[in-house]
C-alpha cells in the first residue's frame, strides 16, 4: 500500500503521471477507436462563466450543446493540497469559481478526497504513521472519524452513501498488493470485492446504479482498467493497451469515464465503445474528476510548473483555470 504514497512522490517531483503474470485473465478488449483534440491554452484568470447542457432528442439522435451559465458558487472542490517543500499534503476546499479556499485537515499526509452522494461528508486516507488508514469528515473538516484500522486506502462511497469501497492490504495480504473490499462506514468489510493473489488492484469505483465497479488492476503486469457487474461477476478490461491507465473516474450518468495515460486525460464513451483524448502537450494532466451535472470536468496540470486546478467541458473545450499558487493541488472532487 505504500505504492500510492509513492507515486504521488514521483508525480510531484519529476512531472510524471500517476498510474502495480497472469495468474487468469480477467477480460479482453479490443483497442477502441480514439479521437485526439487539442485543448485551448488555459488562462491563470478565476473563472466567471461555466457550462451547462442542453439536450435535443429526435428519432435518430440526440445532441448535447453547451451553453454558457453563472459559475455555480455552490459547488465546491475537494482536493490535496501541498506545501511549497513537497512533503506536507492535506484536504482542503475551494468554489468551483475559484473563491473560499479552505484548509480542512491539519495533518501531513492526507490523500485522494471523495464527497459523499449527499455532499456532507468527505473520505480520504492519511499515512502520518507510516501505515495508510481511511478517515471521514464532515465537508466543513468538522467531526474527524478514522474508519480503518487495517492497512487500507483510495476510498469512494457507495451510491446509498451508507457504504464505502477501498483497496486494503487486510486479511493478511501480501505487502502492496491490494485487493477491493465493500466496507461498512464503521470499518467493518462487508465483502470482498476482488481477491487476485500477487497483483495490485485499486481505486475502485461504483457506478451510479451501484450495479458494477469500475477499478484498476496489474494482472496483465501494466497497469489497466476493469468494469466488473457484481451480480454476475463478469468482468472485462477496457483497454488492451501496453501501457498504464489509471484514475477512472464515472459520470454522473454513468455513461462515460475519463481516466489518465501518459500525462493526459482520456474519455471512453461507455455506449459508443469510442475513446476521446481531451488533452495534449508536453505538460502533465491527470487525475480527472467530474461536476455534480456531468457537464464539466477539473483536473490537475503543472502547464506552470507546480499542479494547478482547472476545469474544461467534457470534450476538452472552455478551460479555466480554478487555482494559481506556488503549492501543488492535487487529486480534485467536485460537490
């Protein structure tokens, strides 16, 4: 479990993106057919416009236009945020139009934030004594709560918001490779999600319906995304890439996933099977999340040398900029 610890390290230091023998292939996939864009260059003003969609249906299509609207000063970004000498991260808040930021913890490793469906409650995972434990807090950092006692990490909540889903190193597993286990908010496991001896699988994530997870795995060696209907068990990889993926994160929809390779930002398209690369460039962006109407996604690139906030329409268009300061932000999750 030390690996993420590590590879936000590495990601701070050199720039790098975030990405674990085949003991049985868990699916197959063909490569989907991919679109690239090429992002406008975002700007260090705050944001004052924001996008919001509106939808026409006919017999044979249906069409998504964005249009422009308010920032909506209600919604709020959770993120890490790191101190000038790298070493320091805690959970802080932020407007999605850049106003009210707000230190959260006061800790020296606190990673990875997910809001809660009701957005009341924020989960994430700290390492200050060497071992990596869940905690939850209310989304003003009042009534601070560790739910794990078991080495455990990258938490996200069960649609119901009742639940949560983890990777863990519990139940005596080998040292940094953890399974996925459905765990109750008093740290009690529920059940265990995936159980692959001698691979890494992480950052899990239900889908909206509660139906199926989203999650990543190394049992091809790399790196690669999974969907797995828990009903049946069925699971398939998405991508059969050499490469890492990491970072899958669903629409509030459930019909799309952005997720990050090689320092940028990709979309797949659930229905369509089609893959959308939203940025490019020589510069870092990762670790994608979307806003509560599924109509704009923030992000993180270091286009000015440290990790900034931004946010961009779902096709890669309209760029914002929500942050500008010598810290890093890393990890967004907008409420």
């Amino acid at each position: 479990m030390r690996r993420f610890a590590f590879l936000l390290t590495v990601l701070l230091l050199i720039g790098t993106a975030c990405s674990g023998d085949d003991t049985g292939v868990i699916g197959t996939a063909a490569d989907p057919p991919m679109t690239t864009v090429t992002p406008t260059t975002a700007t260090a003003t705050t944001p004052t416009t924001a996008p919001v969609s509106t939808t026409t249906t006919d017999a044979a299509v249906t069409t998504t236009t964005l249009a422009p609207r308010a920032a909506a000063t209600d919604e709020t970004i959770f993120f890490v945020g790191g101190d000038q000498t790298g070493k320091v991260f805690n959970i802080f808040s932020i407007r999605a139009d850049g106003s009210e930021r707000t230190q959260l913890t006061d800790m020296t490793q606190a990673f990875i934030p997910n809001v809660s469906p009701d957005r009341t409650q924020v989960v994430f995972f700290n390492t200050d004594t060497g071992e990596e434990f869940v905690w939850v807090m209310d989304v003003d950092g009042a009534n601070l709560t560790q739910i794990t006692d078991y080495s455990s990490a990258t938490a996200d909540w069960h649609p119901s918001g009742l639940s949560l889903i983890m990777n863990s190193d519990s139940r005596g597993e080998p040292i940094d490779t953890p399974d996925v286990y459905h765990v109750a908010l008093d740290g009690t496991v529920i059940e265990q999600l995936i159980d692959s001896d001698g691979t890494s699988e992480y950052d899990a994530h239900f889908t909206p319906d509660g139906s199926a997870i989203v999650f990543v795995s190394t049992i091809r060696g790399d790196a690669d995304i999974y969907v797995m209907e828990l009903a049946s068990g069925d699971t398939r990889v998405l991508f059969d890439w050499p490469e890492d993926q990491g970072i899958p994160r669903i629409s509030p929809d459930g019909l799309l996933i952005t997720y990050s390779h090689g320092g940028d930002i990709y979309l797949f398209d659930v229905l369509l099977d089609e893959t959308l690369q939203l940025t490019s460039g020589p510069v870092v962006d990762d670790m994608a999340d979307w806003s509560p109407d599924g109509t704009r996604i923030v992000f993180a690139s270091n286009q000015n040398g440290n990790f900034d906030l931004f946010t961009m329409d779902r096709f890669g268009g309209d760029i914002l900029q929500v942050t500008d300061t010598p810290e890093s932000e890393l990890f967004p999750s907008w409420s």
